[in-house]
C-alpha cells in the first residue's frame, strides 16, 4: 500500500459489491448498505456508466468480490450459531457487516482490523453518509507487516481466551507471506469453535490462457497503483499448513465449488474467473 494514502483497491472493491446490488439479478449477496457507503458521487458515477462493468474481467471480479463476501456470513452464520461471539474482519476496507449486524440479540461484538489510513478514509466516510456507528463494534488499526495480530486486537480489547471467526477478504495477496502465515498462525491457536474464512490466489501455472491474461491485467492495474501483487499459494501445501497450525476441519472452496453453489443456472451467465480461491477452516 502506499504509505499514509487509505487503499485504493478497498475502494474499488467497494465499488463493484455496489456495483453488484445495483447491475445483478439475482443478487448473491445483498448488501442495502453497499451504494451508501460508497458515497453519492461514486453511485452516481456508477448509475451513470453501467457498460463499464461488462467486460469479462469487471463482471468476474464482481462476482468474486460479492461471492466471497456471501460465503464469509454464510461461515460466519454457522459460527454464531456455533456459540462464537467475536467477529473479527482483517483488512475491512469498506465492509459494512458491522453496520448491518444481525446478531446483536447474540452479543456478536466485531473488530474491523485495517490499515490505519485505510480506516481513517472509512470513518470520514461514514460520518459523511450518516451511517452511525453501533456500540458492538470497535475499530482496530493495525498494520499486517509492522506488529502481530496479537498486539494489534489486544490492544483492541478483543478477549484472546474466548473463540471468534475471522474473515480475511482479498488481503493476503497483497502481504508477505511471512505476514500471512503468522496471522493464520494467529487464527489456529485461538479456543475450540472458532474458524476462518480467507481468500488467496493460486500461482499463474494453476491457470488457464485466458485467465493468465486477465491475472495481468489485474496485477498491472494495480500495481500501477501501488498495491502490487506479492504471495501466491498452492492449495494443497495451504490445507498441509493450515492443519499443522492446528485447524482441525480445513475446506478448499475453489471457483468451480463458487460457481456450482452460488451461481448455477443464471440467465445473465455472472461467474467467478479462476484466480480468487477461498479456504474456510475451523480450530
Ligand atoms: C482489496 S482491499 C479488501 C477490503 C475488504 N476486505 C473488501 O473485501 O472489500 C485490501 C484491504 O487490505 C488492507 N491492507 C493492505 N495491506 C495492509 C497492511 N499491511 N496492514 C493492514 N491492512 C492492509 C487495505 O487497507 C484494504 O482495506
């Protein structure tokens, strides 16, 4: 990321969940905060352009960026209902679960861990679009490549004996690796019951022609934009990894998976392209 600047695929991935409850029908993940947040020049910019977003390459960035987010509630749903009552979202960017929080009966208390100036844009924005912020929520700045995520949600008051679920969307490819493992390392030595969802990317020789074109592409845009692509992992050292950390239950969600269960028989064809990948594991 650039140095004291919020990050600018937060704001692009924001964008397209926008995008998603605005141009997609069935929607796969609702969102009826997703256009606020994003404030009122960005919907307008977005009502105003809608061709923009049908290129292959918008169309499967928007379906992975609304897909992931509904198979993170979806875990997160089975968590709560599993007893967890801390939900910890890493790297938050403009997610607005916290806001929309259906579990407050169950006492679900969420941490937004993010990059202090990332999270510094996302609280101007929210005062700007009137969006209040509930007392189940606290705010945890952190930076994934200075301290632990111990230190950080400590710091935060999060209770390190109790369990929690994590989510941790479009954020490890941007990271070291170094940083990632600690920081799944983290999420394996929390109490029984607790669980992760994150997503990650495969190596370029995982796919096809046509998908190794659009990889490029992304990676070139956002490089240009100083958030380069750094850490990619193959599945099956992952799930290895994982398992010795300590998760018990590991699930490889991988696009084929996404596409069978969350976007079969679509009239309009929406999809997940083959790069982003989702591992959901439970302590
Ligand atoms: C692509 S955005 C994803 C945001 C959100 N998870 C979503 O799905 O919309 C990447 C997020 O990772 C955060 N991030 C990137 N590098 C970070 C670091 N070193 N420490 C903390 N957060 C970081 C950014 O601030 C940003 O919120």
């Amino acid at each position: 990321m650039n140095q004291g600047l919020p990050s600018a695929t937060a704001r692009h991935a924001a964008f397209l969940r926008a995008a998603h409850q605005l141009m997609d029908d069935p929607r796969i993940f609702d969102d009826p905060l997703a256009l606020r947040i994003i404030g009122a020049e960005a919907e307008k910019a977005l009502r105003s352009n809608p061709e923009y977003f049908q290129t292959d390459l918008l169309r499967h960035l928007r379906a992975l960026i609304a897909m992931r987010s509904r198979y993170a509630e979806d875990g997160l749903a089975e968590a709560v209902s599993g007893g967890v009552r801390q939900y910890v979202i890493l790297g938050a960017g403009l997610d607005t679960f916290a806001y929309r929080n259906p579990y407050t009966e169950n006492l679900l208390h969420v941490f937004e861990v993010d990059h202090p100036a990332t999270q510094e844009w996302k609280r101007e924005q929210l005062k700007n679009q009137g969006i209040s912020i509930p007392a189940s929520l606290t705010f945890a700045p952190f930076d994934f490549e200075k301290e632990t995520l111990a230190q950080g949600l400590i710091r935060a008051g999060f209770r390190v004996g109790e369990p929690a679920f994590f989510s941790w969307l479009g954020v490890a490819i941007y990271l070291t690796e170094t940083a990632v493992m600690e920081t799944l390392a983290f999420a394996a030595s929390s109490p029984a019951g607790s669980g992760i969802v994150f997503e990650f990317s495969v190596p370029l020789s995982y796919l096809n022609e046509t998908q190794r074109a659009r990889r490029k592409e992304l990676a070139d845009r956002l490089a240009a934009i100083g958030e380069p692509f750094l850490t990619f992992f193959d599945p099956s050292s992952l799930e290895r990894d994982l398992r010795r950390m300590g998760f018990g239950h590991v699930e490889h969600f991988a696009p084929k998976e996404a596409n069978l269960r969350y976007f079969k028989d679509r009239a309009d064809g929406l999809s997940v392209g083959g790069s982003g990948h989702l591992m959901k594991a439970r302590v």
